[in-house]
C-alpha cells in the first residue's frame, strides 16, 4: 500500500503538532515494511527536529512551501496528479483543496480549542482551522483522533460520523524512557538551576494557564519558595502581553528559559522536582505524558485530555484555581513518599505511550480505511 502524508508543518515553526509529525512519520516509516511511506510536499525525509526552523535547508524548505501554495490553487488538478498512485492521502491543515477522487484522504484531529475557546487563539488561526475541518475533516474517510475526549469534541461539534473517528494515542520520545541522572544533571549545569525547581514546558498561549502557575507560586508559603524554584520553557506564542510582563523580568523564585532545544528536553525535565502543567484544555498534552516517562511526578488539570492520559499517575487539580495549583505543589514538595508513589506510578502509565504501538495502530487505520 501506498500512503502519502503532509508534511508541511514541518517546514515551519511550531510546537507541539510538529513533534508529533515528526515522530510519528519516523515511526510510521520504521515499521512500515511493505507499505510505502511518502511525504508531501517533496520533503525527503524527516530532517532534524526544530520548533523553530525548517527540518529542511533554506532553498528545499521554499521549494516546497511554493509548490504547496500552488497546489492549493481553486480547481488546480495537480494534487490529484502528484498522489494518482497513492492509496490514502492523509492532509495537514495546510492542504486547502484535496483531492475529490482517489487516494482515500485520512487527516488528524489535535485538539477543538478553536471551537470550544476561540477567544485562546489569534483570528487568523480560528479561520483557517475552522476551513480545514469544512474542507478536510469533513471530507475525509477516516479522522485520527489523539485522545478520547479529542474524538468526542470532534463528534459532537462537527458531526462527524463516530465510526470514521478512530483514537490512536500519539507517543513519547525514547529519549524519555532512557534519560540517566546524569544527563539531567549535565542538563541542570547547563542551565544553572541549582536548587530543586517545578518545571513548565509549552508555548506561551492562553490555554496553557501561565497565569494560574505563575499566581499559585506566589501563594506559596515564604518558606517553600526560598528553597524551590518555578522553571519556565517554552517560546513565546499569542500569549497576552500581561502575562509577558510578568516574566520580564521574572518574580523572584521564576526562571524564564524561552526556547529550549529538544535534546535538552529529556535532561531538564527528568532533573525536576516536579512537572507542573495546569493548562485548560489539551487534545493529549504530551509534555505531561513525556514527565511520566521520565520518571517524574506531576501536576496537571483534571477535565480535557489530561485526565485521561495521566490517570492516576498525577495529581489532578482545578486549573481555574490557583489556589488548588499552590496546595498541590506545597503538599508534593513536602512529601517525599508521594513523590516516590508518582515516579513509579508514571512510569507505568506512560508505558501505554510508545511511537511503535502508535505507528502500528495507524498503519492498521490506513489499511482499513483504503479497504473502504
């Protein structure tokens, strides 16, 4: 069989959906065997993984964008030229007019935060994501959902039929499963953290409830913030701009990282005290599942994808309350026997969370759904 994907978001900056194409096509491509696995447009191969540049050269990258934004031309034939031997197609957000006849087109669902919470996002970004499930989700053969609750939002705001709808759970960087103690302390050196500290990783975005973290640190006890610190990493998306204020300079006890390449991700991550991720709505939320892997205890929100995922290898809170963020820090900080339980606890539940299984299940999808 013969299965093409779109892999464009790797060709730009981006945060989370581009570690997950990333990973995913290289494990889609590990276990292929005698399928066939392609990427549009003319992206050779994955590349190296870079939120903030192009897995490919400058002159590649413009070639494609280019040949990308030709083929999304009203009534231009050329997709359907380019994927005539193709079994399934599956489309990214940035296909704006697949093809009406064959390939079978397949396509993910990340999350429904533009329907759910426009006001989180940039209009530009509701717009276009919002024409991608008219034109895409609503179209296609069969959808990718990354968690159940992701599925079901799907289902009940767009209608899609739930027997086109299938959850396959993305997975978790190997990097995370082996990191030694001694790359989290190369990773702690490196960075200068020398006292015990709760880490945040994500894009600075109003979902992600920088606010509340921020605010729950500042409830906690004089005591307590003297002796840990609150790490931030993550670079600047459309967060608002009080909340940029509040890291420029950051209060004292906040360290403010921006931008942290991915191979220092597994170090800084398994040197932390604590995992902290309050956010508000998540389609999966995979710096919570990368902290279990690596061993370490969490802090994230109940309701959404995060409940789902973590289930009871973290503490669970209310993200609209900091107070509630601030107890449940206090009381892990203070309490090395539940930090123990977590550690052992993640560990197992993120054993659910590996990119072969998750290439396998999608492979499987693929077959199906070119079998019609």
């Amino acid at each position: 069989m013969r299965i093409v994907i779109d892999a464009s978001s790797l060709l730009g900056r981006s945060a989370g959906v581009k570690t997950h194409v990333y990973y995913w096509i290289r494990s889609l491509q590990n276990v292929a065997g005698s399928d066939e696995v392609r990427l549009f447009p003319f992206v050779p191969d994955c590349g190296r993984l870079d939120h903030e540049h192009s897995a490919m050269g400058r002159w590649r990258t413009l070639a494609s964008l280019l040949f990308l934004r030709f083929a999304n031309a009203d009534s231009n034939p050329v997709l359907e030229l380019v994927l005539a031997r193709a079994d399934v197609f599956h489309a990214s957000q940035h296909v704006h007019n697949p093809p009406w006849r064959l390939p079978r087109l397949t396509a993910t669902i990340f999350d429904m935060t533009c329907w759910l919470t426009p006001e989180w996002h940039v209009r530009a970004n509701v717009e276009a994501t919002k024409a991608y499930a008219d034109r895409v989700l609503r179209r296609a053969a069969g959808c990718l959902a990354n968690s159940n609750s992701a599925r079901q939002d799907a289902i009940e705001i767009l209608g899609l039929d739930p027997d086109r709808v299938t959850t396959v759970y993305p997975g978790v960087a190997e990097e995370f499963f082996s990191v030694t103690p001694e790359i989290a302390t190369d990773a702690r050196r490196k960075y200068g953290l020398q006292k015990p500290y709760a880490f945040f990783l994500g894009m600075l975005e109003p979902r992600k409830n920088l606010d509340g973290l921020l605010t729950a640190f500042e409830q906690l006890p004089t005591g307590l913030r003297s002796e840990i610190e609150l790490v931030i990493a993550g670079p600047v998306g459309w967060c608002h701009p009080d909340t940029l204020r509040r890291l420029s300079p950051p209060p004292a006890g906040v360290r403010y990282l921006g931008y942290v390449p991915e191979e220092d991700i597994p170090g800084l991550t398994a040197g932390a005290l604590m995992f902290v991720f309050p956010s508000f709505y998540e389609g999966f939320g995979l710096p919570v599942v990368q902290a279990l892997a690596a061993g370490v205890p969490v802090i994230t929100s109940l309701g959404s994808s995060l409940e789902e995922v973590a289930g009871d290898a973290a503490i669970l809170v209310d993200p609209k309350r900091p107070d509630e963020i601030a107890a449940a820090i206090e009381r892990l900080a203070l309490s090395p026997c539940l930090q123990e339980d977590l550690r052992a606890r993640g560990r197992i539940r993120a054993e659910r969370f590996h990119w072969e299984s998750c290439a396998k299940e999608t492979l499987e999808f693929f077959h199906r759904v070119a079998r019609g």
